[in-house]
C-alpha cells in the first residue's frame, strides 16, 4: 500500500491562539473549530488520525484562563514593586 502526502493546509484565519495551545495527553496543538454558536479547540491527533482521546475546550474558556494568568501577572508585578519599595526604604 502506498503512502498517501498529505499537504498542509494553512490556516484561512490566523488567531491569537494559533500554535499556541497543546494538548496536555499528547503535546500536539489543539485544532479550532466552530461549532453552531461556540467555538472550540480539540487536540489536532485526534482530529486527524484518532491517536488522542476525544477532548476539548470552548474558546470562552481559554480567555478566561488566560485572562487569570495575565491577572496573576500583574499582581506579582505590584507586589514584587511593593516589596523592592520596601526594601529601599
């Protein structure tokens, strides 16, 4: 049986979160996909050949993810500046 080559299809779209969010099973990047009114990410394995278990996340919940990690950032900041401050004093 021959080996098929597949091409690689760019994306038509490019979005803040291309490349950038990986499955925590296999590593491999989550595939966006628009649903009827949602939007979500599933592991890119999985959609493809089934080499990954059947999961995702709707794109709401990666915002408010990163929306807390930004959040957590800049209260590190301040306190880290609170406390150079302090230090100085």
């Amino acid at each position: 049986m021959k080996a098929r080559n597949f091409e690689r299809k760019q994306p038509t779209e490019l979005t803040i979160y291309y490349g950038k969010i990986k499955c925590a099973d296999c590593g491999n990047t989550l595939t966006r996909k628009k649903g009827r009114s949602k939007i979500y990410y599933y592991c890119s394995s999985y959609v493809r050949n089934n080499t990954c278990t059947s999961h995702g996340i709707k794109e709401e919940q990666i915002e408010a993810i990163v929306l807390q990690l930004i959040n957590k950032q800049i209260e590190l900041a301040v306190s880290y500046t609170h406390l150079r401050a302090h230090e100085t004093e």
